[in-house]
C-alpha cells in the first residue's frame, strides 16, 4: 500500500472514530469493529436458568470463556429461558466460531458444576440467533439486553 493509501484509510478510519464514538481494536494487520448479538436458549428449552447459584455461574463461566478468546464483553443478560450477550471480536473468529467456542465453554463448565442440568444431554441448544450490531449503535443494544426484565409482562 502507499503512502497515499496509507493516509486516506487512516483518514477514513479517524472520521469515523470520531463521528460514531466507537472505540477501534487492532491486531498486528488489522483494525476493527466487529460486534455481534449472540442469543440462544437451554436445550429443550428447560427451564434451568431460574436458580440464582445458577445464573451466577452463567455469568462467571461466559465472562470468563469471551475473555479467555480474547473478545470484549459488551452485554450480557440471563433471562429464565435463554441468553443474550453483546461482545467484540477480533477478525480471525467467524459468529459460528464464537457461538460454538462461548456456549461449548460455558456449557462444560455448567455441566461439571451442576450435573444435574445435564439430565437429558447438553445443556445448550444447538441453535442460536447471531446479528451483527452495525445497523444501530452499541448503546441501542446494551440498554435492549439490560432491560430485558422490564420487558416480561
């Protein structure tokens, strides 16, 4: 690349650092702002989520597991029934990498902790919802998780 290109990227890049107020991430070869909303329920949709010592495991293993992976946790929210979790990624993960790496992680974790949630196999489904979180600002996702509860009717 030249200096020319150099320079107009790096200009591109600033802009809209400072027009968005979005914090960028590098690596060695990249910059980037790769944020995903992940959501994904309890196999069979069993209700395994309403116990505090639970949810609080939920919590620490997930937290630990995006760390671990090296993302950023934006959001996260355990409702009674499913997951909801905002995170920045690095480049190198596809969502089906961070889905399948965070709730296989989470989901071992649990299993060994509580072996009772894993009565009829995992603890997880296999499915989740996946968006990424360019189409409107983290903020609008971040207060959309945390106020989930208010949400219940």
């Amino acid at each position: 690349m030249n200096i020319l290109a150099e320079y107009c990227v790096y200009d591109i890049i600033s802009t809209m650092k400072n027009r968005t107020n979005t914090q960028y991430e590098s690596t060695r070869h990249a910059k980037f702002l790769l944020s995903y909303h992940l959501i994904w329920c309890p196999k069979y949709r069993r209700s395994i989520l309403d116990r505090e010592e639970v949810v609080e495991a939920v919590r620490e293993t997930i937290e630990s597991r995006i760390a671990e992976i090296g993302c950023t946790l934006i959001a996260l929210e355990v409702m009674p029934d499913h997951v909801h979790l905002s995170l920045s990624a690095p480049p190198r993960f596809s969502p089906a990498q961070l889905a399948g790496k965070i709730k296989g992680g989470s989901g071992s974790t649990l299993a060994a902790r509580f072996p009772e949630l894993r009565k009829k196999g995992s603890i997880w489904s296999r499915s989740y919802f996946c968006a990424t979180t360019g189409t409107v600002s983290l903020e609008v996702i971040r207060q959309y998780i945390e106020t989930q509860w208010s949400r219940i009717a």
